[in-house]
C-alpha cells in the first residue's frame, strides 16, 4: 500500500514548496504536482493523470485541501467517487476528509458540501472580480497592455495609410508586426 501525494498551484509564480513540505511530513511515498488552475481539465494536469493511473487498491491519496484535486463540485464528486470504487483512500491535510474512518456515504455527503462551497468561492470571486473591474473602468482605468507605439507614430502610420501604402509595406518600413499597424489603422478609422 503506497501513500501518494498531490499538490497543485494555479499559477507558475506560486510556490508548491509549502504544499510539498506538509505532503513529505504527511508520510508521503510519491509526491507529484502540477502547476495549473483548479478549473482545469483534468487532461491538462499531465502528473495528477499518471498518479491516479499509477494507483491500485488499498493505496492512500493525499492532498492539502479537496480544491487541490479539483475545484468544481461536479468535478470533485466524479473524482472522489472513482477513487472510492477503486477502494483508494483519500485524505486533506487541512483535517476535513479522512475516508479512512468516514462510511462513504458521509464521505460523499462531505465532498458535495465541500465541492458545492468551492464553487460558491469560485462564482463569488468571478462575481467581485467583475465588479471591481467595472469600478475601475468607470474611474477611467485602462485594462490591457501597455501601448508600445506613441501618437507620433500613430500619425506617420496614419500618413502612410493615406498614401495608399498597405499594411506590411508600413510595417516594414516602421519595424513594426502587420497586424499591429492594421489595428492602428482600424481604430483610429474608429475614432
């Protein structure tokens, strides 16, 4: 019987080190982890995939929370069902579910209560997420990347245009992507 570990970090720049750290003192034998969102497929999360293939009856799975096996209640109940049909014990380091000791049918009350809290989180988020961004736009914040050409270009590009000069002859005369000029030619045309 193998105790598996798995971690998850939705983004590269957040650290699994913390998550790895609790997995080893949990008495882990195999730790894998993928850095990828919790909405994800789980065909994009190519280390939990091999992990659940790797294992067989009787082994244990442990993770920090049930977010990190996946975020979405439907999701989540699909998932902890299999793992209980292959007789997988599952277990959060976080001290909310322990299939160990639960009957299954606890086991699976729990993981709908807890998949349907994480994605009350998630429409929540998404819900204050809007919100913000309307204030924002309304104060006149722009969203978006930085402009890397300025008006003086803009107007030369604009010149060339009413010359008669397609897209790539002005890209390529200013060191510039064709579908940047042609972007700046529709917006101003716009304007």
């Amino acid at each position: 019987m193998t105790v598996y570990g798995v971690w998850r970090c939705s983004t590269d720049a957040q650290d699994q080190e913390r998550q790895v750290l609790a997995l080893k003192e949990a008495g882990c034998d195999v730790i894998r982890g993928d850095h990828i969102t919790g909405k994800s497929d789980f065909s994009a999360r190519p280390e939990l995939t091999k992990c659940l293939e790797e294992m067989k009856s009787g082994d244990t799975l442990i993770i920090s929370e049930l977010s990190r096996l996946h975020r979405s209640f439907i999701g989540m109940v699909n998932e902890v069902s299999k793992l209980l049909e292959r007789n997988i014990q599952i277990v959060t380091l976080d001290k909310r579910l322990d299939t160990r000791t639960m009957p299954k049918e606890i086991t699976m009350l729990l993981v709908s209560i807890l998949g349907y809290a994480a994605s009350q989180e998630i429409a929540q988020l998404k819900s204050r997420t809007a919100e913000g961004r309307a204030v924002a736009k309304n104060r006149g914040v722009k969203f978006g990347a930085k402009r890397k050409f300025d008006k003086f270009q803009i107007a030369e590009i604009m010149d060339k245009r009413d010359q008669g000069l397609g897209y790539g002859s002005i890209a390529k005369a200013l060191g510039m992507n064709k579908s940047t000029v042609q972007m700046i030619v529709q917006r101003e045309a716009a304007a």
